[in-house]
C-alpha cells in the first residue's frame, strides 16, 4: 500500500500521546513493506527541529511539515460562535496547506489517505478532487465530548458559555462531516456508539493504540515506592486533573505517608504547577525519556476526569509493570480489570485508599504491574495493530 498521512501535529519527535500514537503506525507500516509519506503541521505547541531528526527516517517518511498559528484569537473566537462555525476546526484550515496536499497528490498515486484527528477533515474535498484514494480518519478522541465535559466542570458562567458553543458546534461539525470519509479506525472501544451514529456506508473498525512489546518481561526494580504523572501539561484536562490531585488529595496522603513523594512530568508546565511548594510533590518538567521516568518510579496517578479516547501514557506505564491509579475517564478505552490489572478511582476517599493500601501492602504493587503487563502484550501488541489496520485498508480497497 500507499500511504499519505496527514498529521494534526507531526509525528517525530514521539514524546507525547498523540505523536506516539502516530509514528507507532507509521513506523509499524513501513516495517511491514508499505510506503509512507507525512505531511503534517507545526504550531507554537509542537514544533519541529529537523537538524534533530534522524536522516533515516526523514528518507523512510517523506515528513514534510507546514506551520500553523493555532493561538488563541479572541475576535475570530467570537467570530466563529456568531456564525456558528467550530472554531476549532477553522484554526487547522489552511490555504499554505492546500496547495502542499494537491501539490503531494498530484506527485504521487496513493491508495489511503489517513486523516490522524478529526482536525485534518477540512481537506476531504481537496482530496476527492485530486485522488482516487480512499480516505480513512483515525478518529484519537471524540473531539466534542472533551469540550462537553469542561464546560460541565466549569463554575464560571461566562466559560462555561464560551466551552458549551464551542462544543457543539465542534459536534456539529463531527456529525456532518465524517460521514465523506470511507472508514474511521477508532483508538477506543468506547468511542464506537458515537461514530455508529453515522451512515451505514462509513466503515467503523477498532484499531487500538500499539506499542512494540519488547522480548525480555524485566520489570524495573523500584526501591521506593513513588507516585508519578507523565503528560503534556497544556492539555487542559490533565491540568484541571493535577490541580484537583494536588488540592484535594495530596495534602491528606502526604500527611498518613510524609516520606511518599509524587513526581510530575511533562511538556509546557504552567507557571502555577512551576511555582507549586507543597510538600512531597517534585515538579520535574519536560523528561529527556519518558521511559527512564516510568520506570524510576512505581505508581502513576492518572486523576483525569474529562476526555475521550485512550490515554497511551497508562498503556507505557502498564507495559512497563506500573500500578496505575486512575479515573474511570482516564482508564476508557482499556479492557481492564479493576483491582487485577490497574486501580480505579473516581473521588478523593478512594483514591486515598488506593494509595494507602498500596504503601500499606507493597506486595500488590508488583502483582498489579505483572498482571497490567501482560495485558498490554494481548490486546496492545503493535505487529496485531498493523495487521488490523492492513485488512482495513483492503477491505476500503474493495469498496466501489
């Protein structure tokens, strides 16, 4: 197969959920014998140094990459609710982009383009007029439902307002349009009643988040026992969730366990977790290798309660024989087992007690972190992934 993706953000370098979850197909397609090209987008949130990408891959990949000004702008915002358009779809529309993807077209022959997040659909047409490709979205989220969420959380009237528009024209715009593509491959087994709401000739298929599972079952040998977090930290639901750990059940914890530390990583720490001074929490920022962080530690705390998906952080950390302490909403999307292979917790009181229970019986820590590894190599093995994703294309193939 011929493969172009178009990329929400670009691929390399794999540091954080959505790239991860890109280049892990990319990669693994590629090895399988197919042919890649990436056109993807830049902004002032992921930018790209190509003198730091390997030649390899940059040959492998074709990577081609067009910026975009995603900030905030306040007039186009009020703009788009007036109108009624979402506003974040009309921030990734873009002409520059348009004539690269024509000019990419028209170079090549392709048998699938792959739209990576709902955010690349404004270029449906483009394509249909300048290819014969079939044209599959690799749905990472449901988008509106994220929006939906934070402006139920919100206690302001004015963003709450602001958050409630925004979501549904977002599912305005989810519901018209992705009915023109010819396949959506879901990350998550929950996301699938939304996108079934579609017209029956949308083929729907799940195509789980994969990971290369190494050939040794070695699991770090942890010391001390520690709490972690790794996330980008300009995605708000990971920042209203850390804030609300920190607030609410931190200052308890730390009290019953004053030796427990928690540590917390990730790209673009706002300046109120920089300055953060409570006790027994270690602001660690952006990590060189996120596997090294994973792995010095032994319970990552995932306190998220808006999103949609699968958070592929849970899936590294469970791969690396973590016990993982999370929401209902943070753990979606994963065919676990509570208290086998991970520990849910939706409030303060249990997440307490999932601590607690773990400092006190530390046993658990490591037959948790054996059983949520094990899970990972059934239903997250890449090679399976790409395999699926493979039939899917010769099934879109087929289609008149």
């Amino acid at each position: 197969m011929r493969v172009l993706f178009l990329c929400s953000k670009s691929p390399f370098p794999p540091v954080e959920g959505g790239s991860i979850a890109m280049n892990a197909l990319i990669e693994g397609l590629i090895a399988e014998g197919n042919t890649v090209k990436v056109l993807a987008v830049t902004s002032h949130k992921f930018q790209v140094d190509f003198t730091k990408i390997p030649r390899e891959y940059l040959e492998r990949t074709g990577l081609e990459t067009i910026h975009f000004d995603l900030k905030i702008r306040p007039v186009s915002l009020i703009k788009s609710i007036i109108t009624g358009e979402s506003y974040h779809v009309s921030r990734f529309d873009s002409a520059e982009f348009k004539a690269k993807l024509i000019h990419v077209l028209k170079a090549d022959n392709y048998d699938v383009v792959q739209l990576e997040t709902l955010y690349m659909c404004p270029y449906i047409d483009v394509i249909r007029k300048n290819s014969t490709a079939k044209i599959l979205l690799r749905a990472h989220n449901t988008e509106h439902l994220i929006w939906k969420q934070l402006a139920l959380e919100s206690v302001n009237v004015f963003k709450k307002f602001i958050l409630s528009k925004l979501a549904r024209t977002l599912e305005r715009y989810e519901r018209h349009t992705l009915p023109k593509v010819d396949g959506i491959a879901v990350i998550s087994q929950d996301d699938i009643p939304f996108y079934n709401t579609f017209s029956s000739k949308t083929e729907i298929r799940l195509i789980p988040f994969g990971v290369k599972i190494p050939e040794t079952n070695n699991i770090a040998d942890v010391k001390e026992i520690s709490l972690f977090h790794i996330g980008s930290m300009n995605w708000i639901p990971n920042q209203k969730g850390i804030k609300w750990f920190i607030e609410e059940v931190w200052p308890e914890t730390h009290s019953k366990f004053s030796q427990l530390k928690v540590h917390l990583a990730g790209r673009k720490m706002p300046e109120w977790l920089l300055n953060c001074n409570s006790n027994g929490v270690v602001i660690v920022g952006e990590v060189e290798n996120a596997a090294e962080f994973i792995d010095s530690h032994s319970i990552m705390i995932v306190p998220l309660f808006s999103g949609s998906g699968i958070r592929i952080k849970i899936i590294e950390a469970m791969l690396a024989g973590k016990t993982v302490i999370s929401t209902a909403t943070g753990a979606a999307g994963i065919s676990y087992t509570d208290r086998k292979n991970i520990l849910i917790a939706n409030d303060k009181e249990s997440f307490i007690a999932a601590i607690s229970s773990c400092m006190k019986y530390p046993e658990k820590i490591a037959e948790i972190g054996q059983h949520a590894k094990q899970l990972v190599r059934e239903e997250h093995d890449n090679n399976h992934v790409i395999r699926k994703l493979m039939n899917f294309y010769d099934e879109l193939k087929q289609q008149n």
